[in-house]
C-alpha cells in the first residue's frame, strides 16, 4: 500500500527518502503477541515461547513472558514505552495509557478516538524528550482484519498513520545523529496470499477480509546494526545503548 | 535522566558513607518495586477479561 501511494503519504515517503528503507521478511510466525515479544526482547519465538494472547482461556500478562524487555534492561536510560502489544491490555512503561477498547478495539470510531488520543499521549511524552522512546499504533492492524478489500478506507487509514509519523517526527531531528526506528510487525493479504495463515476467514462474529502477511515494513535511521528478523530490532536497540543482547545458540 | 534530590537525617547519611550504599540504584530498586506491586494490583475485573476475550474472538485471534 505505501510504495504505490507515497505521492499520497508524504512523511512515509520522506522517510523513504531520507533513511534506509527495506521489507523484512518474517521467517516465524506473523502473529502480533509473539512478534512484538521478539522485537524488544531479542528473543526468538521459540525462546519466548509467548505465542498468543490467551493461553488455556487465561488472558497472558507481562509476568507470562519468559524475557526480559529491552527497556528493562535499560535501567540507566530514561525510557518512555508505549502500547506494545505483546499482551492485552498493551504494555506501557514509566508512563500510563489506558487504550479505548482495550487496544482491541473493531470500531472505527473508537479506533480513531484511540489514535487520536495515542497522538497526543505521545506527544506529551515527546515534550519530556525522553533518551528512548516507543510507540505501537495497533489501529491499521485492526481495520485491515475487517476491511482489507476496501482498499479506500484502507488507504484513508495508511493516511491516518502517515499523519500520525507527520505528528511525531516534529520531535526527530532528521540533521541528527539520533537513532530512528519506524516498523510493522508484520504486513496484510488476501487469505492464501500468505506463507501460513494466521487468522480464520470466518469468526463467530463475523467474517474477517485479510490475514497477516510475513512482509514487514522497516525503516531506520542512524542504525549501526543488521536487522534481518523482529529479534534484530531489540538487539540494534541494545546495542546502541552499549548493552549486551540474547545470542542465539544457532545464529544465522 | 531526570535527577531528584532526596534529604535524609545525619544518622542515616552516615550509614549510607559507612556502608558504600549507591543511593541512587537503591532508590530506583526500591521504587521500581514498589510500582511494580501496585501495577500488579491492577488487575482485571472477571468482566473486562470477558470482554477483552470478546474483542479477540472478533479479531480472529481466539481461533485455534
């Protein structure tokens, strides 16, 4: 959806001109609850273990997670975490958030109530000018499950998150030697398209319109560090702070 | 990071010189647990879990 419409998405479009733009390609699973772990702990999936929200009908919590978050091992950083969804409700740190609907919201309203408020948070957060900061916005994910063939509104959301990289780029020094990080978890197809699927086509709610695919997008700036798979992110992040990270027995 | 200042009583100044405590990590430690007790006290109602669980199922991601 982006390189097509960068006429029309111009802070994804800057951001592609401006730093190092690639598609990562997931080889584990595309599933947000795992992806999200592997991308700030470093871990792999089957290190982490953490492979889905609920787990024997239990609503898995941060202390489920077998790994340890990269901002908890940033002890000396003064780090400001937002939204990650490894588990629901998301993951904040040093900061509150509550996410309309759980951060799993399917109602549009709510969505944008939601990224609107998540806009702001974030900024209030930026004034502070923290040394790390993340934030997850899961609210394109959610209107893909539902209206992926809608390729309109679907494209009126990748606004959505375009201005949402307008809003908080301000605080970004692109002269800078700051390190900048700027992904999904993972992309969106029609059923089938994917290399495992990942969704039901048929809910009993409903019916779904697309599935994760194992395409992600990444674009970094000012990254000294090779990242291949969601894992590499935390250990590009790690590194950059001189901390050690998780060394796989079998690294690639 | 932000820097706070903290007063403490003779008696304890002199602890902390007597016994080479890093007061800032102690501080932060202690803090840290103690916002990760009250974190832990925010626990779910039966119902929001309910309802979380709803959401899920219609985002597909309670199908097995």
């Amino acid at each position: 959806m982006i390189k097509p419409h960068r006429d029309e998405l111009p802070n994804f479009d800057r951001l592609m001109e401006e730093c190092e733009y690639q598609t990562t390609t997931v080889e584990e699973t595309p599933k947000s609850a795992p992806l999200w772990t592997s991308i700030f702990t470093g871990l792999r999936q089957d290190e982490h273990g953490h492979m889905d929200f609920v787990v024997d009908d239990e609503l898995q919590k941060r202390e489920d997670i077998d790994g340890t978050f990269v901002w908890e091992k940033l002890d000396d950083v003064d780090s400001k975490v937002l939204q990650v969804p490894s588990v629901i409700p998301p993951i904040n740190y040093n900061t509150e958030y509550e996410a309309e609907g759980f951060g799993v919201s399917s109602d549009l309203d709510e969505l944008e109530a939601d990224r609107k408020k998540l806009i702001e948070k974030s900024k209030e957060v930026l004034e502070d000018d923290p040394e790390f900061f993340a934030v997850v916005f899961m609210q394109l994910d959610r209107v893909s499950h539902f209206y992926w063939n809608d390729k309109e509104l679907i494209l009126e959301w990748y606004k959505k998150m375009d201005e949402v990289l307008g809003e908080l780029l301000e605080y970004y020094d692109f002269d800078s030697d700051e390190p900048l990080i700027v992904l999904s978890d993972h992309g969106f197809a029609e059923f089938g398209e994917g290399r495992v699927q990942t969704l039901p086509e048929e809910t009993p709610h409903g019916t779904l319109e697309g599935d994760h695919h194992e395409d992600a997008v990444l674009i970094t700036k000012n990254i000294d560090f090779d990242i291949d798979q969601p894992e590499d992110v935390a250990k590009a992040i790690l590194d950059n702070y001189g901390k050690d990270y998780p060394v796989h027995e079998n690294s690639r | 990071m932000p820097r706070k200042t903290i007063s403490l009583p003779e008696d304890l100044a002199d602890f902390v010189d007597e016994n080479h405590i890093n007061l800032s990590r102690f501080v932060q430690d202690k803090l840290r647990e103690l916002s990760e007790s009250e974190e832990s006290e925010e626990k779910l109602s039966e119902e929001e879990a309910k309802e979380i669980a709803q959401k899920l199922e219609k985002l597909g991601y309670l199908d097995r």
